[in-house]
C-alpha cells in the first residue's frame, strides 16, 4: 500500500467509524478457532515460546529416572 492509500484509509476511518466500530475490530473474535473468545483472551491464552526449551520435559525424565533409581535400589535390598 502506497503511504497515499493509507492516509485515505486513516480519513475514512475517521469520518465513518464510531467507539462500537472500533471495538469490535479489537475485540470481536477474528476467527473460528477462538471459539467465541475475543481477541485479547486469545492473545492472552496462548502457547508461548520458551526460549530456554523443553524446560518442562527435562525436569520430568530428570524426576521420573530418579523415581525408578530408587525403585531399583530398594527392590535389590
């Protein structure tokens, strides 16, 4: 878009839209995967990127070979 078309766009947004109009471009659910969510409750209810990692699944095997090394330990004794 040429900086001409968006300055008409910003004008007709002016001239014609109200707060109702406004408000539903922001937060009327923007598409069937929101289940009737608004948008800010979508954003807000998202997976996001970790960026250490699989923090999550590390600890787990970590506490799960921990759980069967005393497993071992005590079934041989």
């Amino acid at each position: 878009m040429a900086a001409a078309d968006i300055d008409r766009l910003v004008s007709f947004e002016e001239a014609h839209y109200d707060q109702y109009d406004y408000y539903n471009l922001k937060e009327y659910p923007c598409h069937a995967g929101g289940k009737g969510r608004s948008k800010k409750e979508i954003e807000l209810n998202t997976n996001r990127h970790i960026p250490a990692g699989h923090e999550r699944k590390i600890a787990e095997k970590l506490q799960n070979s921990e759980i069967k090394r005393k497993r071992t330990k005590s079934a041989t004794s």
